[in-house]
C-alpha cells in the first residue's frame, strides 16, 4: 500500500518537475534547518539578553590569544569546500570523488572537534575557567558546546554517507541523503561563524 | 526450484507462519498508514485526557471545601503541574494532531502523509514521552513547578539556603517536554510538506479546507515556537546539573530569561491549541447550515495574521514583573491587536449560520457552544491584556478562568465536535446523536458552573496554585459550585465514552457521507481503504464533494462567488 502513497508523491513530483534537486524530502530538510536554526537564534538571543542585563560580569575570556577559533574558523570553512566537493561529485554520478570528499570533511570536521576540546581543556584547566565561574562562562561553553554538538552529529550524518557510498548506495540519480548531510553541513558552518564572532571578536570592540 | 510453478509458491505462501507486522497488534505497532496513527493519537491524547481529568477532579476535590485535607501541600503542587502539563501537551496537542494526521490527506486528496515513517516515529515518541513524564509519579517526584516550571523555583537550590527543587521534579518535566518537542517537530514538518506538496491536482492554495489551512498555520507555530522551550530547557539542565547560572541572579544569571524564552514559546503554544479548533469549526458550521463557508479568505488570512501576531505578544504573561512601562504599552496594543483577527473568525462563523437550514446534530452542537464559549474567554482575554487590570487580577483564579473558557470552552468543546462529525468516517458507524446530546448539555452546564465563578473568586483575590484557603474570605460558596460543576463534567465524559463503546458495538451503518458534506474525505469509503482513494479527485473548487454531488449547481459554475 506504501507502493500507493510513493506513487503518488512519484507522479505528483514529476508532474510538477520536482525529481532532484528540490523533492519532498529537499522540503523537509529545509524546514527542520529551519527549526534549528531558531534553535541557535534563541541562544545568541539569550546571550545577548543576559548580556545586557548583567554587563559588570566580564563578558570576555581570560586570555585573547585568537589563534584556535581563527585556525577552527578555517577548517570549518574548507570543509565546506569539501563537502560541496563531495556533493558535486555524486551529481554527476562520480562516487570516488564524493568518497574523497566525504572523507576530508569528516577529518577536518574531526580536526575542529579537538581544535574545541583542546581549548576546552585549556580554559577549563590552565585558566580556571569554567561553566560556573560566571554568567559568561556559562554563556561561553553552552553556546560553543551547542555548535559542537551539531558538528558531531553533522559528522556521523557525513560518516553513515560514506559507509553507505562505499557499498554503493548513491548514484547520480538517488542520493538524497548525501544532499541533506551536505545541507546540514552547510548549516552548521554558517551558524559557527555567529558564534565566532559572537564570543570570541565582539568582545575585541568593547 | 526449475519446476516450481506459482501456484506451488501460493501454497508456501500460505503456510509459512505469519510475519509480526501481519498480526493484529503488530500490524498496529508496525503501520505507517496515516489513518491508524491518527486513530492511535486520538486514543493515545483521550487516554491522558481522563488521566489529566483526574488529576483535575482531586485538585477540586481538595479545594471544595476551606482548610481542604484530601492532599499534603507538595503533593497538590505535583498534581496540577501535571494537570496543565497533561491536558496541553498530552492532550490537546496529540489530539489535534490525531486529527489532522486522519483528516488533512484525506481532504487533500492525498494517499498519506509525506513521510509516513517519520510520522510513526513521532507517535511513539510522543506516547513514550507521556509515559516516561506520568512515571514520574511512581518516584513520587512529579513535576511540582506549574506548566510553566518558573525558574528558579525549579533550579536545584536558588542561593545557598533555599532549596528550590532538589530532587527530581523538574528533570522529568524538562527531559519529558523536550522529548514531546521533538515529537511535535517531526509531526510539523510532515504536515507542512504534505500540505504545500501532495493536494490532488487543482486543489490551489485558495481552494484548500479550513482545517486544513488551520493545521497548516499551527505546523509553523510549532516549527518556530518550540525551538523557545528546548533552549529555555535546556538552559534549565544546565544549571541543574552542570552548574551553569543561566537563571540565577546572584551568579548574573536573571530568571527573567526563563520567562521570557518559555513564553515566547508560550503565547504561540497557546494558539497552536486553538487554531486546529477553528479549523475543525469551519468545517462543521457550514455543513450543518447548508451553506458555503463566509468569507473563506479572511479566516483563512486571520489564522496566518494571528500565528504572526502571536509571535509578538508573549510579555503580556509578564506584566507584573516589572518590565520597563515603554515594554508594556507595546505588548498591550500588541495583545489587543490580536483580539481583531480572531473576532473577525467570530463574525465569519455568525454570518455563516446566518440564513442556513441549520441541523441540530451533535457535532453542529458542540459547534455552537464552541463559538460561545470561546467569545466569553476571548473577552476575558482581552481585559487581561489591559495593564492596570491585570496589575490587579494576574495570577489569580480569573486567569484560570480565562484559560479553561478558551481551552475546554473552546478547544475541548471543537474536539467533541470533531469526534462526532468524523466518527462515521473513522468506523463507519454512527453514533448516538440523544446520548450525544446530552453529552453537550451536561458539558456545557458542568464548565460553566466550576469555570464562571473562577472570574469572580479571581476578583475576590483568589489566587491560583494555593493548595488551599482559610473559610473567611468568602471564597466557599464559589469553590463548592467550581467543585460541583467539575464532577459534571465528569459525568459528561462518562456518558461520551458510553457513547463511544456503545456506537463501536452496534452504532448504526453510516453509509460513505452521512452529513451530506462537502470535502474530499467524505468522496471515499467509511472508514476509506488503506490508499484512501481510487482515483485521486480532481478539484474545481472550495467545495469538491459538492460539486461532484450535484453538479448542476456545482461551485465552480458559479464564477462569481469565488
Ligand atoms: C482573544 C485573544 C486573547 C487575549 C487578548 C489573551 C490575553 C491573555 C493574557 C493577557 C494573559 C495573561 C494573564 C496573566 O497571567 O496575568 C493570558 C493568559 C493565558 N491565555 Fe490568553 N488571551 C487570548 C486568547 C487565548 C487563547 C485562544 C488561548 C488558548 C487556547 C489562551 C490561553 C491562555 C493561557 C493558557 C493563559 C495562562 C497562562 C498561564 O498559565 O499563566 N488565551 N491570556
Ligand atoms: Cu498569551
């Protein structure tokens, strides 16, 4: 009976010249970036609100050494690069090339989770600075921890699409799952150059 | 395995054991059929509608009579946190959803939804959501805080002598709405994709069904406005667990960021409650008026104007916190510029009735107690949304009334109705339209009696979430009537569900279209087969069974109107 349903989603997507690049499933993916893109703007809102409310606390971190979020900012970027490397590689119907450039996304998605970690740490270990030390630490860490979170799970997504292209499971025509990791992928890079900017550059100008 | 023939496979076909999915209750657990997960939402929100009642009939109990004893202090606090918990996003929400999930393909023209596993997904999470939230109780740590869990009563500690909530109350409250919002997610975007990508050809935007429309605009609320809560929650867990201070004032945090973050999810949550039941209003009062709907265009752009506007209100749940004066006069014109829309629906549905060959069935009934009753708490509404007099009235019983006239006034009462005028479509039996009408009578007397006297205890200085009352304040003879009046109610839901299993068991035939009714989900089968239609209709106005019907005087010759 599903057959029923698929067929009609099949004849109506033809009929309105919608196979590829903008299915069903392209429409889905776009309104649940959507919902959690308001997810990242109640964040920033929060932070600007607790910002403003509370501007005697030090809305700075202890050191300004800038060389990690700037080295991450160009990982991030260049993933991106890749990641649409990949993408355009599976378009054409090319599944090494989207094998390579799967694979170097997710290595420099992995690159940027420990460029997190290690400053993390740092802060956390050298500086004393932490989650409870004060209202922007608190700010701090949920705000980069949150974006870590959406590149992990933007990494497993990438990962699912590589072991699934290596038993080849994409072709030209059918890969939508590699367009929404892609999406996604997108997404999470977009809203970390926010947070850059937001924790790490802002605090620069006051 | 050369020789086989088919007709060999036939037979081991028939022999070999039958699969999980083919057995009655696996092919319940299993299906993606968007009929059976409506039918499963339905269940699943009218099953926490009796829990959530009972929960509301122990807090009237213990608040009948003055100096109460039924129920401890922290345990009235666990019991209606999780009445209004239950009812609003246990209740309503599944319930809504039920019938968008059965009705709105149906109504489209569609074989299902969009992506009919994700909604299989949705349910179960929803069901196990409610169930991970209700388990609370076996703990004896239910969620204590309100439906609102203000910070920072529900952080671990607020400050160092004051413990707010130390145990567990509040993690299941926040780990359990978290996990309904992702549920409602799910659902949203299916109902989004399926309406802007699956109507049968012809059925343009303009031609769609009002429910339709309705559950459309409420998918964009959920999708915009949950995001709020799962921040503010999470925010919430944060400081509960990992030491954060988001919501301390001491630490720099501000609780104030808690009300802010819940209620802008709030005040649109409110109207995701009740647009779906305007929706299933403007279906019902033109079928029973013999008539077209009155000015399908404004209430359709009214609903998208409210789920705007209803973004840009939610600091009228605050006045009283001490928001700059300039804050509040915006967010009281905002407020009040809201009541417009929803008074032009009103208007729309009068003129609708206006002329019509009215039938009194039940579903038309509870149709018009609808509008009735939603106007009383739409009134009240709109002088809460008056500063001074909210000053005076907030947080107090007159709140509680104006909740109960616009969400059992009004969303409950469209539910009834929307049972009884799909009904015969879901089973193909009718039900009992005395019994249902005595259902509504009783209903109707039973909410007005416990929820009108609440404005006038409100205006008496009653507030609201006191466990109980001292017997000089002359609160006791209104407390004994709200009481009365919610064992009413009570027996209302007892003779609906005495109507339902007996209409199940020996209801009479319905026959495909009993209402002689004028949408596409009437065109098919009672209850319609697993892929709905035949053929896919074919659309040529706001009224396609209609037309089909009699075609003689179909809407579509009939340029002009349209
Ligand atoms: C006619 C338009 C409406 C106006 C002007 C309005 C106004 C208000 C105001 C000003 C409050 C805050 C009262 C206070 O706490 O001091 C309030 C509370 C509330 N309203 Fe409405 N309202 C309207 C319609 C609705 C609708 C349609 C619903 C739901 C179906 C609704 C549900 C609620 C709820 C649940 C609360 C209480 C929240 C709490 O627990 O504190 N309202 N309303
Ligand atoms: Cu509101």
């Amino acid at each position: 009976m599903s057959v029923a349903h698929g067929e009609q989603v099949r004849v109506l997507e033809e009929e309105h010249g919608q196979v590829g690049e903008r299915s069903l499933n392209w429409w889905g993916m776009v309104f649940f970036i959507a919902s959690e893109a308001l997810i990242f703007a109640n964040l920033i809102a929060a932070y600007l609100y607790l910002e403003i409310r509370n501007n005697n606390d030090i809305w700075q971190l202890p050191h300004s050494n800038l060389f990690l979020p700037l080295l991450n900012t160009a990982i991030l970027l260049g993933s991106s690069v890749s990641v649409h490397f990949a993408g355009t590689g599976i378009r054409k119907g090319n599944v090494r090339q989207l094998i390579i450039g799967l694979s170097v996304t997710i290595f420099l998605g992995a690159c940027f989770l420990v460029g997190l970690a290690y400053e993390w740490t740092s802060l956390i270990a050298d500086e004393h600075f932490s989650i409870s030390s004060s209202i922007f630490g608190s700010a701090f860490f949920t705000l980069t921890g949150f974006h870590g979170l959406h590149v992990t799970i933007g990494a497993i997504f990438l990962a699912v699409c590589l072991v699934r292209a290596t038993k080849g499971h994409f072709s030209k025509q059918q890969h939508f799952a590699v367009q929404a990791a892609e999406m996604y992928w997108h997404f999470v890079d977009v809203v970390w150059l926010f947070v850059v900017t937001l924790v790490y550059f802002v605090p620069l100008f006051r | 395995m050369a020789t086989s023939t088919i007709g060999e496979r036939a037979t081991t076909i028939d022999v070999r054991r039958k699969r999980f999915s083919e057995t009655y209750i696996g092919e319940w657990i299993t299906t993606t059929d968007h009929k059976q997960l409506g039918l499963m939402y339905l269940i699943t929100g009218f099953f926490f509608f009796v829990v959530g009642g009972m929960e509301a009939l122990l807090i009237r109990t213990q608040l009948a009579l003055p100096n109460g004893k039924v129920l401890d202090p922290d345990t009235y606090n666990q019991i209606f946190t999780m009445h209004g918990t239950t009812m609003i996003f246990l209740f309503v929400i599944p319930v809504l959803s039920g019938f968008g999930n059965y009705i709105v393909p149906l109504m489209i023209g569609a074989r299902d939804m969009a992506y009919p596993r994700m909604n299989a997904f949705g349910f179960w999470l929803l069901l196990f959501g409610g169930i991970f939230m209700q388990s609370s109780f076996l703990f004896g740590q239910a969620p204590n805080g309100g439906w609102f869990m203000y910070a920072p009563l529900s952080e671990l500690a607020a400050g160092h002598a004051f413990q707010a909530t130390p145990h567990m109350n509040a993690d299941f409250w926040l780990l359990g709405t978290t996990l309904l919002g992702i549920s409602s997610i799910t659902g949203s975007l299916n109902f989004v994709v399926t309406v802007f990508k699956l109507r049968a050809p012809g059925m343009s935007i303009n031609r769609m069904p009002l429910f339709t429309w309705m559950i459309l605009v409420m998918s964009f609320l959920l999708l915009f406005a949950l995001p709020s809560l799962t921040v503010a929650s999470v925010l919430l867990l944060l400081d509960r667990h990992m030491g954060a201070h988001f919501y301390q004032y001491g630490s720099g945090g501000d609780p104030l960021l808690w009300q802010h973050l819940f209620w802008s999810f709030g005040h649109p949550e409110v109207y995701i409650l009740i647009l779906p039941a305007f929706g299933i209003v403007s279906e019902i009062l033109p079928v029973f008026s013999r008539k077209p709907i009155f000015g399908y265009t404004f209430i359709a752009w009214s609903g998208v104007a409210i789920g705007f506007l209803s973004f840009t209100v939610w600091a009228h749940h605050m006045f009283a916190v001490g928001l700059p004066s300039i804050a509040q006069a915006f967010f009281a014109t905002s407020t009040t510029l809201i009541a417009i829309p929803t008074a032009v629906k009103i208007f729309n549905w009068l003129a609708t009735i206006w002329g019509g060959k009215i039938r009194f069935n039940a579903p038309m009934l509870f149709a018009l107690g609808f509008i009735a009753m939603f106007l009383i708490g739409g009134l009240n509404g709109a002088a809460l949304a008056v500063v001074p007099f909210d000053y005076q009235i907030t947080d107090s019983y007159f709140v509680v009334a104006h909740i109960h006239y616009v969400l059992f006034g009004g969303t409950a009462l469209a539910v009834f109705a929307g049972i009884y005028y799909w009904f015969p479509k879901f089973t193909g039996k009718l039900m009992d339209d005395r019994l249902a009408k005595w259902h509504f009578w009783v209903t109707f007397i039973g909410l007005n009696l416990t929820f009108f006297p609440m404005h006038l205890m409100g205006i008496l200085g009653m507030p609201r979430r006191v466990y109980t009352y001292p017997a000089n304040l002359g609160w006791n003879d209104l407390n004994a009537m709200a009481s009365v009046g919610a064992f009413i109610i009570g027996v209302g839901v007892i003779l609906f569900m005495i109507n339902i299993i007996k209409s199940l068991k020996a209801g009479q035939a319905a026959g495909d279209d009993p209402w002689d009714a004028y949408t596409l989900e009437w065109d098919t089968t009672s209850p319609p087969k697993k892929y709905n239609f035949l053929e896919i209709p074919v659309v040529r106005s706001r009224r396609p069974f209609y037309d089909k019907k009699y075609p003689d005087i179909a809407d579509w010759k009939n340029v002009i109107k349209h």
